[in-house]
C-alpha cells in the first residue's frame, strides 16, 4: 500500500469543506482550477492530491461535488460516526463539548474529569464523569477518539487511561511522553506555537 503524505489528507479535509461552501451555493461541479482557487491553493496540488486514490473528474464538466464529498468522506473513514470522549471539562474541554462535532460525523459521548461538582452533571446533555471511568465508558460506548483537555501535569496519566481502554486516536492540547503503540495514533494542537508562526510570518511580511 503506497504511502499518502500527511499533508494530502489535511489537504482532503479542506477540500471538503469548500466542496461543503459550492454546494451551499447551489453548485454541482466544479472544475480543479476553480477548487484550487476556492481553496486557495494551486491547481496541480488538488489534481495530485487526488490521484493518489484514483480519477474522480468528469470529462467537459470537472468533479462531480456530491461524488467528491462522498468519497473523501470514505478516504477519511467518515462514512460512519466516531464517537469520542473529552478529558477535562474545564474552559477548553466545556467549549468542546458544546462544538457541533456532528455535522462532521464525529459525537461526543462523555466527557471525564476529577472535580466533585462537575461529576455526575451533564454538559450539552452530555455526561461528566470521573476520571477512573473513563476505560468503562469507553468499552461501553465504543468510543474510537479520545481528546484530552487537562493540565500538562495530569496529560500523561489521562494518556495511559486513554492506550489501556483501547482508543486508537488521541488529540492533546498540551505534550504528552511517548513512546506509543504504534497502532495508536496522537496529535497535538499546539496553540503557543501557532501563535509564534504568525508572529513570525507577522515579523517576515513586515519586513523591508
């Protein structure tokens, strides 16, 4: 199986959402140059992208928007709902579970902390938790995705809960210790070093 660079696939995840946007504005089909354009990216990068997994354009009129979207949701395991838990339900892990993560065939089903006052409550009608139910609930619920929303000090202990219960997918907002499995997957956002990013391109664009 060939290897897809990570950058397609985040590639494809914007790609769907402006396909999303076209057909909102009542198109049907729209030529690589004009996704390209859309997207703001260069045209030879959208046709690259996808050939990795085939031809999906229709002679004289470009791809087809509804059979796009259908098959980039495949490529991306979106044809069902993954269902994920929130570590952490202070400022970042509340906003969180109230994000509409279902329009994207992502659903939130517990959330999980260690603060007597939340546990037990409900958030956006979702459940709160403590913490050592966490491996319950997920062989429970059949969760796929856990995100972990806590303190760094606290993040490799939630990490650990997370591997033992079975989830393969891990999103952090803060660095946790590795190494891990290697069926089990984790990224990180990062906030601090975007915002150094754009200082940097900031510093860049402004200078003569």
């Amino acid at each position: 199986m060939k290897k897809i660079p990570e950058l397609t696939i985040r590639r494809l995840s914007h790609y769907l959402r402006c396909m999303e946007r076209l057909k909102e504005e009542g198109e049907n089909f729209v030529q690589s140059k004009d996704l390209a354009k859309f997207c703001k990216i260069s045209d030879s990068l959208v046709r690259r992208d996808l050939s990795y997994f085939g031809e999906f354009g229709v002679k004289g009129k470009g791809y087809s928007i509804e059979h796009l979207t259908s098959s980039i949701k495949q490529i991306l395991g979106l044809e069902k709902t993954r269902k994920v838990i929130i570590a952490g339900v202070g400022k970042i892990g509340s906003a969180l579970i109230n994000y509409p993560f279902h329009k994207f065939n992502f659903q939130i089903v517990a959330g999980f902390d260690i603060k007597p006052d939340l546990i037990g409550n409900r958030l956006n009608n979702i459940p709160i938790y403590h913490i050592n139910d966490l491996e319950r609930v997920v062989e429970a619920e059949n969760v796929h995705i856990g995100i972990i929303a806590v303190p760094e000090d606290a993040a490799n202990f939630v990490v650990e809960k997370m591997i033992g219960s079975g989830i393969k997918g891990i999103l952090s907002f803060v660095l946790v210790r590795g190494p891990f499995p290697p069926d089990v997957f984790v990224r990180y956002i990062e906030l601090p070093s975007e915002l150094e990013v754009l200082s940097y391109l900031i510093e860049k664009g402004g200078a003569s």
